[in-house]
C-alpha cells in the first residue's frame, strides 16, 4: 500500500505576467499590457496542484525563502490539497519570482523562469524528504532547479521502488545521456529535437524522434507534446499518437504542458494504459489554455466533466 501517490520535486515559484499583441524579436521593443502577479507557483508547484485536484495524494518537496512569496505560495500549495510536510521555508532563502510574456491574440508565450529558491536545498534534505514520504507509486522531477539534485534524487526514488517521471524543462547544461531508472519521459518537440541535436527548424517526423530519444536515453516510455499538433508516445515499442483538441478562444498556453503532464500521471495511477493516459492528459489540457493563470486552469474531475458535457460530449 502506498502511502504518498505522487511526490513532486521542481521549482516552486511564482512571477509576473504581462501581455503584448506580439511576441517581440530579439532587439525589438513592444508595448505591454496588463502587468499583473501571475496565479502560478512555477512547475513543481503547478504540477502538485493539477494532480492533487484530481483526487490523487500529492506531496511535495523543495525549499521557500521565509517571504510575502514564500509564504503565499505555501498558502496556494495547501489550498490546493498538497502535502507540504516535506516544503521548508528558510530565512536564507528568498523564493524565484519569473516573468511571462504573453501573445493576446493566440496565448503564445515566452517565459523566463525565476531563480529558484531551491538552489538552497541539499541532497541531504532531499533524501531525508523522500524516506519520509515513501512508500509513494510515482516520483516526478525536473530541471528547473540545480541540476544535481534531480537524478541523483530520480536514481534514488527508483531504487525506494517509484515509477520516476523526467520533464527536462528547461534542458540541463549537462548532457542528459542513457537514464534507465527514468519510466516515463516526458518533453514538447522543440526538447525533442535539441536532446537529438537537430535544430529548432528541423521537420520533424514524431515516431522517428521517439524512437531516437528511446535508444539515446534507454527509456522504457518516452512522450512528446507538440502544440497545435498535438502529441505522440511510445509505450515500449507500441507508437501512438492523438492530435490537439479544438478550443477556443485560448487565453494562455503557458501551464498546459504542466497540465498534460499532470493527468498522464493521475491516469495511469488509475490504471490506464499509456496511449489511453495521454489521450485523457490532452482532454485536460485543452481546459487549461482556456483560462487566464495556470492555477486557475487546473480542473477537478467535476470541473472537467462539467466542460465536457457543455461540449456535448465525454471525458473519456
């Protein structure tokens, strides 16, 4: 029996948004709007968030500097229903406030992330967290905070017997080479192509791509988004794919990523295949980009059933 269901470890944060009627070229100037505090606690937070509504127990781990930001993000994460027994707050460390800028018309955006708080956070403090919250079925990490902790503390999960979840976002100065105790990852296309060494103009061919980063990274399950045109996977050797839902108007995409991963997560916990996971993650994700600040988009099941039925039709 599990005692945590998922335990998150990643950035907590928050920022400011600001909207422009385009997003600028380097050099170019463009007139903002909207300048506002983003309901948004950055990916470690927004993910323990997403899978608490959800129903699924969530704990998470990191550290907060004892501030206005600090304590309000402690605050969002137990609104939420996150486990924060495992969250320090610090006097020696001051919490990551980043700024994103956001397209009116289509809800593309560009996003600089804060520096995190958790850079004051030590292996030694991780490992304890993770004892401490273990047994749990899942363990999800990235790279928005230092890169030492995140597989060494995914080796470590795996080896206290959770399926680890590896969102490489934003791509490590290291290079990421085979990491087999990672079960599911999990990166947009243009990680895809620059984990493969293609560039950001390269066409791409999704089966092809999965399959490279499959050998390259000796993982077991390996998912892409991509956008408007949706997502693929690899379950195995079992290539699927689904294409992005037709919403409108979108508001801002910069949490359904977050989202998409979130409800693969919960979905699989409820046993659901990998092909059937992302199917339902890419039904969450279109009610995320619908709504203003990524918190606020992360449905309950209610929530999203209700959004369906509106549609006329099924979440499943």
């Amino acid at each position: 029996m599990y005692k945590t269901g998922a335990i998150v470890l990643n950035n907590i944060g928050g920022g400011i948004n600001i909207w422009v009627d385009h997003l600028p070229s380097v050099g170019e100037s463009v007139m903002g709007y909207g300048f506002e505090t983003a309901e948004d606690l950055a990916k470690g937070g927004n993910v323990a968030v997403a899978i608490a509504r959800l129903g699924m127990n969530t704990a998470i781990i990191g550290k907060l500097g004892r501030d206005e930001a600090g304590s309000r993000d402690v605050r969002w994460l137990q609104e939420g229903g996150v486990n924060c027994q495992c969250l320090i707050q610090s006097s020696e460390a001051k919490t990551g406030q980043g700024l994103g800028i956001n397209e009116r018309e289509t809800g593309r955006n560009l996003i600089v992330t804060g520096e995190s708080s958790n850079k004051w956070l030590t292996m030694e403090e991780v490992e304890r967290s993770l004892r401490e919250l273990a047994p749990a079925e899942f363990f999800i990490t990235g790279f928005e905070i230092k890169e030492e902790l995140v597989l060494p503390a995914a080796r470590l999960a795996k080896e206290l017997g959770m399926k680890v979840v590896l969102n490489p976002s934003p791509l490590p100065k290291l290079t990421l080479e085979a990491i087999p105790y990672v079960d599911y990852l999990i990166v947009n296309d243009i990680e895809a192509k620059k984990l493969l060494g293609m560039s950001e103009e390269a066409s791409l061919a999704p089966e092809l791509v999965l399959r490279a980063l499959q050998a390259k990274h000796q993982t077991e399950h390996v998912i892409m988004t991509m956008g408007g045109d949706g997502y693929a996977g690899l379950e195995k050797d079992h290539f699927f794919s689904g294409a992005q839902i037709p919403v409108s108007p979108i508001i801002d995409t910069s949490g359904a990523g977050d989202g998409f991963l979130s409800a693969m997560v919960v979905s699989l916990h409820w046993g659901k295949s990998l092909e059937d996971a992302c199917r339902w993650a890419n039904k969450y994700a279109a009610r995320v980009v619908l709504v203003d600040g990524t918190l606020k988009g992360y449905s309950t099941l209610d929530e999203l059933n209700a959004f369906y039925t509106a549609r006329g039709e099924t979440l499943d």
